[in-house]
C-alpha cells in the first residue's frame, strides 16, 4: 500500500503540467560578455557564473555588461544579553548592459530575514546558499529584462 502511494504521487508530479517559466532561456539567442565587475567579489563571481550558464556562444547578438553589486548583512534584533538573533540579507545589483551602442540600465533587489543559528557552520552554509539563490533570481531578473528589451 505505501509503495502505491509513492509511484501514485511520483507520477502525479510528472504529470501536473508544471513547467519552468524560464525554461527555454537556454536556448536565448545572445552572447552576455562581462566586461566589468565592481562591488561584493563574491556576489559578482556568483552571478557572473549563473550568467554563463545562458549565454550562447555562438550568437552573432553580443551584450557587453557592466556589473556593479552591492551585498549586505545587517543585524535586526539582538536577545537581552546582546547576542544577535536576527540578520536581513540584501544585494542590489545594477547592470548597465550595451548592445550596437545602445546602454541599458538595470537594477535589481533581493533581501531576506534570517534567524542566527548557534552553529556557525550550518550559518555559513545557509548564507552561501542563500546568496546562490540572489544571484540566480537576479540572472533571471535581467535575462527577462534584456528579452522584454528586445521585443520592444
């Protein structure tokens, strides 16, 4: 009975019509080239890489892009003996992106509140992942800004 349950479920899943909105971004029809980064390194390696993930290599249609990403870690609450229990993650990123001698401007935000955790390494952890999910959100913030662009 539970393992019918199991392939039930599991074919329901594969069957609920459910698809990604940007699904077919991989198959985009322009070159992004980063040319310059300024601002939070790790932020600007984390986006630079989820970046090259869509970017065609053989597309004739070349953005060049400018990066400049600020990343914050601010404390909202500490506890009555002064250890802090809250923290509000923040990135803002503006791409200035070029394309035949038109500039584009974008920026985009991402912030989240988070609980401190007593282990400092699940902490760790948890914010470098949380700074994945910023970076691909902001990839596919300007992705959609560049094709919105484009159609106009």
């Amino acid at each position: 009975m539970k393992n019918l349950a199991i392939i039930t479920f599991v074919l329901f899943l594969s069957h609920c019509g459910y698809s990604s909105v940007y699904k077919d971004q991989k198959l985009l029809n322009f070159q992004l080239d980063i040319i310059e980064t300024k601002g939070d390194y790790e932020m600007n390696n984390l986006i630079t890489n989820e970046i090259k993930l869509y970017s065609s290599k053989i597309s004739q249609n070349i953005y060049y892009i400018k990066i400049d990403t600020d990343y914050e870690k601010e404390v909202l609450a500490k506890d009555s003996s002064g250890v802090i229990t809250d923290y509000n993650l923040s990135v803002t990123s503006v791409f200035s992106v070029d394309l035949d001698n038109k500039n584009k401007t974008f920026k985009f935000e991402e912030n989240i509140n988070i609980k401190n955790q007593t282990d400092t390494f699940e902490q760790n952890t948890y914010e470098k992942n949380i700074k994945r999910n910023f970076a691909s959100s902001i990839r596919e913030k300007l992705i959609s800004a560049i094709l919105n662009t484009n159609d106009n």
